[in-house]
C-alpha cells in the first residue's frame, strides 16, 4: 500500500525562514521554520490524506526511525544521545520524579542519528576535537583560556572538563574566554574562532560557546553525510539537511540553549574519546541509488536520482519515499503515487519491488537489517 505523506514545518527558532520553504517551493516563511518530521512518533506524527495521523494508522506498531527535514540557521543545543541500555535504565529511574520536575528521558531507547547535506555547506560541530589541537587552540586564546589549558591534557580531562564548563563554577572563565575571542585571529582555527563569534552573539554568556571550542567544526558538502553514535557531543549550526535516526526523543543538552541541562547525566552518557570524525562512505545500492551504510539496525537510508524509465528499488518495509527536488512518481503493486519536493509516501504491506520515476531526487528510508 502507498500513501502520501505530508507535515507542517516545527517553528524551533533556530530554524530558517527560506531553506524549507524554497524546497518545497513556497515564499519564504514569516517565522523560523526548523523541521519537517515523517514519521509515527507522538511528538509530531506525520498526516495522511485521509486526515488521519500515521501513528494513528499503524496503531500498536512502530517505526523504529524517523526520518526529518532539518534546516538550521543558527546552532541548535549542544547535545548527545544515550546508549539503549543508559536510556532504559534512566527511563527507568525517572518514573519516580514527579510530572512537573525535568526530565532527560521521553523513552527507553537509544538514539543514533545521521544527517546528509542538501545544501551546498552543512555546518556542524561534531565529537571532541583531538587534544593536542584543542590545547593549540586555546593557547591561541591566551590567557583567559589558561584555566582551560591546564586541565584538558588527555582524553578524560577533555571530557570532564565539559562537565566543569557548564557546572556553574567556571563562569569567570567562560566569560573571559568569550570575551578574548573579539581580539583572537588564528591562523589555524580561523573558522573555529569566526563560528563561536557567532554563537557568542546568539547566546550571551553562554558555557556551550566555550564547549563548542573543544569540539570539531566540520562542513558537509551536498551529498555528505556524517554519522552520531550514542555518546557523541554535537551541535548543527546552519544548513539544510535530510536527518535519520532511530525512534526517540532522548536528548542530554550541554549549551547554546535555554532549555535545561542536567550537567550529571550528560557527563553520564558523554563519549571520552577525542579525534576527527569521519564522513559516512557511500555505497551503490543499484544503478542510480546508493547507501549511507550505518553501524546501527534501526534504519537505512537510500539516496536516488529518477530517470524517465524508472528506477527499481526494494526497500526493507515499512518505508518512506521523500521527495527532495523536481518531481517523482512512486509506482507499485497498489497504486501510484506523484510527489512534487517535501512530499513523502508511506509504503507498507504486500509493496515488493517500487519504480521511481521522473526527473528529481529523492530518499528512502527503511529499517535496518
């Protein structure tokens, strides 16, 4: 069975009020438009033609990823995500709080996610950045940043002092730190200093300017793809991307945000490894589609150009097929379905083998093997 697939953009601020507009071939926007979700999850399921949500039509049964639109123009939070086995046992633990208090865990799941660039630069800052550059960084900083220099000398100091940053006592240093960045040029980390200029100007004061400083700033280019395993420390900072990950809302935030951080249970779920990240490689699936391969078993993701003939594809069911430009014809066994960028087609059931044709690009995501 195909249906279509369709959603109203979230107005998170640090969303963009043109990337997905002009996607989808719209005027931009009057208000920041962040992310377009497809999917089940009960935040904000995805609507079906017939006025119904699609949590709503799979009942008890569940995706195991959600697949989104994301499009940034200023950072989101720092955050990382739980392993499956910290989300169950925090999960667990929160039951007892009380329904007002903060919470971390929505559920007991882990969350590992990918985001592939459609725009031409995707910006992100992704994993603690290897010590010995960190600590060459820093010292560029001079002396508002000697406190910081002492402490981080291996990987495990790095990660704890993330945890110092945002406890409160290390306010002093984070303001002059934030301070010394207006007079810093670096040769080295010019982009590094130039982009936490700009988030000390969204979020004043903020500990996560200065975490940010230890973290890796890396840019997607269109067709890139980047990976976050549970643990990692990252922070999108501008772009238009399609992001996959698996079905939860279990998020540990570490700055660049209003909204609460729990300094223990991040330090709890932090990675306290250092290093560059590597891209996702892609892999050919069939002529004119390929893979991110992913070392996880809640979702695949599939990128594809249509052709006039057809493309023939066999995703693992339940699928979604998301347009992303031009236009596309989803054909299979029950019917046909057109999809014009931002238009998406849930397919389920008795689907074995789906043609994509048209001329425009589009995804498919999948569960995992």
């Amino acid at each position: 069975m195909l249906l279509g697939l369709t959603n109203a953009p979230r107005p998170f601020d640090w969303g963009s009020t043109s990337l997905i507009a002009r996607l989808e071939g719209r005027p931009d926007s009057a208000t920041p438009e962040a992310e377009v979700w497809f999917g089940d999850h009960p935040s904000d399921p995805a609507d079906l033609a017939d006025g119904r949500t699609l949590d709503a039509h799979l009942a008890d049964a569940k995706l195991p990823y959600l697949l989104k639109i994301l499009a940034a123009t200023k950072s989101l939070s720092i955050q990382a995500h739980p392993t499956r086995q910290q989300a169950i046992d925090g999960f667990a633990a929160e039951r007892a709080l009380p329904a007002d208090a903060p919470h971390n865990y929505a559920d007991d799941n882990h969350k590992p996610e990918m985001i592939v660039a459609l725009s031409d630069e995707f910006v992100a800052l992704c994993g603690l950045r290897e010590v010995d550059a960190t600590r060459r960084l820093l010292g560029e900083l001079g002396s508002a940043a000697a406190p910081l220099l002492e402490r981080v000398t291996d990987d495990d100091s790095l990660a704890e002092s993330v945890g110092w940053l945002l406890s409160g006592d290390a306010q002093g240093v984070v303001d002059a730190i934030i301070a010394a960045l207006e007079s810093t040029s670096s040769v080295e980390f010019a982009d590094d200093i130039a982009n936490a200029r700009r988030n000390a100007a969204e979020f004043p004061g903020d500990p996560g300017v200065v975490v940010g400083l230890l973290m890796n700033l890396m840019t997607l280019r269109a067709g890139e793809a980047l990976f976050l395993r549970a643990g990692q420390l990252h922070a999108y900072q501008s772009g238009l991307g399609i992001e996959i990950m698996a079905a939860s809302d279990n998020v540990m935030r570490g700055g660049l945000t209003p909204k609460h951080i729990d300094v223990d249970e991040l330090m709890r779920v932090l990675e306290r490894r250092s290093g560059a990240v590597a891209l996702v490689e892609p892999v050919d699936v069939s002529e004119g589609v390929i893979e991110y391969p992913v070392p996880v078993d809640d979702f695949r993701l599939w990128r594809g150009a249509a052709s006039v003939k057809g493309v023939t594809i066999a995703p693992a069911l339940p699928a979604i097929v998301l347009c992303v430009s031009g236009s596309i014809e989803v054909r299979g066994a029950t019917g046909n379905l057109e999809l014009l960028p931002g238009q998406a087609a849930f397919i389920e059931g008795e689907e074995s083998a789906l043609v994509i044709a048209g001329r425009g690009e589009f995804f498919v995501a999948q569960p995992g093997a």
